[in-house]
C-alpha cells in the first residue's frame, strides 16, 4: 500500500495555502507540481480503459475531464474554502456556466443579487435567458427580497457576499435561512474576499465560485475558474434536482448522487457540462494559480491594508465627493464587514469625483502608476472609469442604476508602496 | 454525508486489516454503486463475497453468490452493506452472532446509518463505520480521489511510494 499523509485537522490556511492537494511526485520526487502539458493519459488494458469511461474507478482518460496538475488546484480551492470537492473551469464565467447547467432544466429560474459583477448581470439576463434559464435580478442589501422573487421553478439564489464594485456587504446568514426554507441552494461568487478574507461555506453557503483570475492566481497572468461544493446539500428534497437523483442517459443510467454521495454536484459538473461544452482550465493556468495561492495570505493583507490607506485618503481629498469602502467608518456596511470579513472588506473599491465625467476621464488619463485597464486582483493598482470605458453602451441613468454613474472611479488597489499610490493619486487629481 | 466523524488512522487501519469482505446488497446490475465498489475493491486486491438472496448460486465478478451471511463458507473480516438503514440493523445483528467467521468490522454504506444497531455490534466486540464508502475512503486515504478534485483532507511533504495494488488480486 502506499504511504498515507497525515489528515489535515489542525492544519491552518497558510499551511493549506502551501500544501494542499500536492504532495511531491512519486516517481520523480518532483517538489513543486509538474505541469502535466499532455490531452491524454495512456490505459492499462481495455478493461481498465471501460472502468475508467464508465465512472466505476478513479483514473485519467482525457485532459477535458480531468488533469494531474488541475486536480491539484481544484484539491487547494476544495480545502481553503473547507469544501468537500471542487471542479476547475477556463475561467470564473465557465465556472458558472458549469453550475447552472448541472443545477437547471429549460424553463428553471434563479435569484441573484443585482449587486455583481456586470459580466455576470450579462451572462444571467441575457445569454442564459437563450437556453431557457430566467434569472431574477433583485436587491440583495435586504435579503427579504430573495424570498419575495422565489417560485416554484426557483432552483438556486447566488450572490456576492463581498460585491464587485466593491463596498457593498450582503447579509450571507439570512439568505441561508430563506435558500433553506425554500430547499434550494445557495451559491456564493467570492472572488471579490477571495477565502482568506471570507469563507461562505462556514456561514452555510452550499456551493463557492470563483474567478481564480483575480486574487488566487493573483498576479494577473491566468484566466481561471472553481466550483466548490460543501457536500452538505440533499438534492433528493422536493424532487428539484433531477440531473442529480436520475439516471443519467449518457452514463448508461447511473444516478450521480447516489453513487458520488456528497462530491456528486462537481463530479456531475464535470463528467456531463465539463465534458460536453468543454471549457477545460489548461495545465499553464492552473500551475500559475497553484503558485499564486501560495502567497494568497501574505497578499491579502497587504491588499487590505493598502486599500483602507488609500480609502481613507481619498475621504480626506477635497476634490472626492464619496468613497465606499466598507473599510471606512462612515460606510454603512461597516458592521457586515466585520461580521463577515473580519480580517478586511477586500481591496476593490468605487469613488466619486465632484468633477464628474471630464474630471473621470481627467484622473484615469493622468495616473503614472496605476494601470488603466478592466481588470481587478492584481499586485499592481488598476485604475477604471466605467461610464466611459465597461458600461459606455448604457444610458446615463442605466449607467447610475448599475453603480458606474459618470463621477465614477473603481480602484483595484494593488502591492506597492503605500505612498507611491497616494502621491500617483495626488497629482492625478491635481 | 452526516455529522459522523472517524479518525483517519481508525478507517486506515480497518483497510489494512481487512483481506475479505462480505458485501451484502452486491448487484449484478453494472451500474449500481454496490457493483462499483466490488470491482474497485478487488482491483486494490481485496476478496469481495457478494450476498444476495436474490442471485443466490449465481457468479459475480468471479465469486459465487451466496443468500446470507452465514451461508458463506470462508471467513471473512468485513461486512459491508449495501441496505437501506433498517435492514442494516437486522445485518448487523446476524454478523455479530456469526462473528467466529473472522468478522472484525461491521461498515454501512453512504446514507446508511443505524445507531442502535451499531451499538449491539459494539458491545458484541465489532467495530462499526456508518455513512461511509469503502471505495471512496481507499480512494481518499491513497491519492485516487484527489484526482476528481476531491479535498482529502491529507497534507504530507513525503514522497508518496508509487501506488500498488495490494497483492495480486
Ligand atoms: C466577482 C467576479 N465574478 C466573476 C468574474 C468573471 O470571471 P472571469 O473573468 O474569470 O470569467 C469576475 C471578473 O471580473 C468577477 O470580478
């Protein structure tokens, strides 16, 4: 029998950051994880090769399924977000293409949060909308509206708990409360807290997704996406879930929560929506994030720190008329934020300019170090105006109702040193 | 999975322990989990005795079928039960009145779970696993998991021995 390792109680987050999910490689006793650069994985006999495509043993086949240098990712993700299971994803919008796909039937409605990401607004409203899944989209910052837009064909709510852009805190406990009245999952993007700063399973959160793009890959070289199930869901109530408790045709009628038990909802993600449409992490990417995870703590408190710096400058600035940081005193989510993020609300922020759109524009042309561009969880500060950049094709009142009005700016505050951020800033706003 | 929490070092040692296991519930249906478990399990080089009245005589996987625990003629460490959690209970009671077989431990399946069933099997001197796989737990504690992404919950800086199937079943 092979060596075991020790179980991993006991364990802290740094230590995980590090180790999980990869111990040195057997054969050549490779210390960091080989990027396993191949599409396919050659089989012991036919007998073997039938086990493995019917599900019936652990093993590689193709690189569409599964991947030794992937699995190590999804492993690390699985255990900072004290999940049972994890499948990876091209990036954080194939990740949840994957969840809804294996959680909804054409005709199936979910609740979100209007308090996201505007790509994921985009790809719920619309391009879901095409393969017959309505999202409803309401405002999260009082939770009883989940509960008043769910009906019978509600399978899921999804929100941010910590929300993109930044500043906006959504009470996680009671939407658990009403995702569990109803007997549907709840299901958390925490790319924004990234599961240092913030840990949606331990407040009872059913499934975790992130764009590991951001702060676990961390220095923006690789797009990626996770899904994390905690393993604690029972799809069996209210006969919702069908892809989960029948038989599946394309597995000759294997049922996937009975036989996967509690890591069924990813293996399910992966072995029919990962296999059918595709959207595989590749080896490069997934290497690039195992090694960024391994700084993910020292990084998030510098980010955190930099951030509330900053936030707190720019309060002082006579030319800003806001800044919502929930860092701040005077952010009403202040008290959700040392609920749910004691160790700090993130790094991604909005401000506005009493100069409004010039005045915008003015600033975002004018900073040497912060980078101009759509992007956020980087080392380096970035920098957006949205109305005139990411939300141009909307009206101005649209373009309010979304957060990004003409007087905004969207900082993503990065490593450097603090007062080369201040004084870049300084002289930007003149 | 319930709330039921079982030290590593207690399900590893059963696994090491354990060279036959009586699984009851065994389906020559091939895509039934129990079907899953018995094959995955002989390929680690476990025997697997399959138990089911209703395929008594019949071969499985190489094994005859026998129609209960008792009328198995070999001794045999491990039950382990593929019923629903009522019908584990009366297993269970069966296995402890057998238990000069060699059995050692008794084991219920994922979803499987009777307390006061286990409790008799304790006190007749068998250790008990609920709510567990075997296949998933070998699985875990060896590294196969961890390839569907699955959090093993394992941390070691040790270089692994490459993997070997037990013996050569
Ligand atoms: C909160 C959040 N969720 C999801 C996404 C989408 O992830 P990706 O760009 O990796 O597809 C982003 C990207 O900006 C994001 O910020």
């Amino acid at each position: 029998m092979a060596d075991r390792g020790k179980h991993q109680t006991g364990f802290g987050f740094e230590t995980r950051a590090i180790h999980a999910g990869a111990r040195p490689e057997p054969v050549t006793g490779a210390r960091n994880t080989p990027i396993y650069q191949t599409s396919s994985y050659v089989f012991e006999d036919a007998e073997h090769a039938a086990d493995l495509f019917n599900l019936s043993r652990f093993g590689f086949i193709y690189s569409r399924l599964t991947n030794p240098t992937v699995s190590v990712l999804e492993e690390r993700v699985a255990s900072l977000e004290n999940g049972r299971a994890a499948v990876a994803a091209a990036s954080g919008h194939a990740a949840q293409f994957l969840t809804f796909f294996t959680l909804l039937e054409p005709g199936d409605e979910f609740v979100a949060s209007r308090n996201l990401y505007g790509g994921s607004m985009t790809q719920f409203g619309l391009s879901f909308k095409k393969l017959g899944w309505t999202c409803h989209f309401v405002d999260g910052t009082d939770p009883e509206n989940f509960r008043r837009a769910i009906t019978p064909k509600t399978k899921a709510l999804f929100l941010e708990v910590l929300a993109n852009p930044g500043g906006i805190i959504i009470d996680l406990e009671k939407v658990v409360e009403i995702g569990k009245d109803a007997g549907i999952p709840v299901i958390v993007d925490n790319t924004m807290a990234s599961p240092y700063l913030h840990q949606p399973l331990e407040w009872g959160a059913d499934i975790v997704i992130h764009s590991t793009t951001k702060y676990l890959s961390g220095h923006g070289t690789s797009m990626g996406g996770v899904v994390v199930e905690s393993g604690k869901f029972d799809w069996t109530q209210g006969g919702k879930f069908p892809s989960m408790t029948e038989p599946e045709p394309s597995y000759h009628g294997l049922t996937f929560y009975e036989t996967f038990g509690d890591f069924g909802f990813t293996t399910k993600a992966r072995a029919v929506a990962l296999r059918d449409f595709g959207p595989v992490q590749s080896p490069m990417n997934a290497f690039m994030t195992i090694t960024g995870i391994e700084t993910l703590h020292l990084r998030m408190e510098r980010h955190v720190a930099n951030a509330q710096v900053v936030a707190e400058y720019l309060e002082g600035h006579e030319k800003v008329a806001w800044v919502s940081y929930a860092g701040l005193q005077s952010s009403p989510y202040r008290e959700l934020a040392q609920k749910y993020l004691p160790k700090g609300p993130g790094a991604v922020f909005n401000f506005g300019l009493k100069g409004g759109y010039e005045a915008g524009v003015h600033v975002v042309e004018t900073v040497e170090l912060f980078s101009h561009l759509a992007n956020v969880g980087d080392t380096r500060s970035l920098i957006i105006h949205p109305a005139s950049t990411t939300h141009r094709q909307l009206s101005p009142e649209q373009q309010i109702a979304a957060g990004a009005g003409p007087d905004v700016i969207r900082l993503s505050v990065g490593l450097e040193s603090v007062e080369d951020l201040l004084r870049d800033l300084d002289q930007a706003l003149g | 999975m319930s709330d039921l929490e079982y030290d590593d070092e207690l399900i590893a040692g059963i696994l090491e322990r354990t060279e036959t296991i009586a699984m009851v519930g065994a389906s020559s249906n091939w895509v039934r989990p129990s079907h899953f478990a018995m094959k995955y399990l002989q390929s680690k080089g476990y025997r697997v005795i399959p138990v089911n009245p209703r395929e008594a005589g019949s071969q499985l996987l190489g094994e005859t079928v026998y129609a209960d625990l008792a009328a198995i003629p070999d001794q045999f460490q491990m039950v382990d039960i593929f019923r629903n959690s009522k019908a584990a209970g009366g297993i269970a009671d069966e296995a402890a009145a057998i238990k000069d077989k060699g059995i050692e431990f008794i084991w219920m399946q994922l979803g499987v779970r009777n307390d006061e069933a286990a409790s008799r099997a304790e006190v007749a001197g068998l250790n008990v696993i609920m709510d567990r796989c075997p296949k998933i737990e070998y699985g875990r504690l060896y590294g196969e998991l961890s390839w569907s992404g699955v959090n093993s919950r394992i941390i070691s800086a040790k270089r692994p021995r490459i993997m070997q199937r037990r013996r050569n079943g």
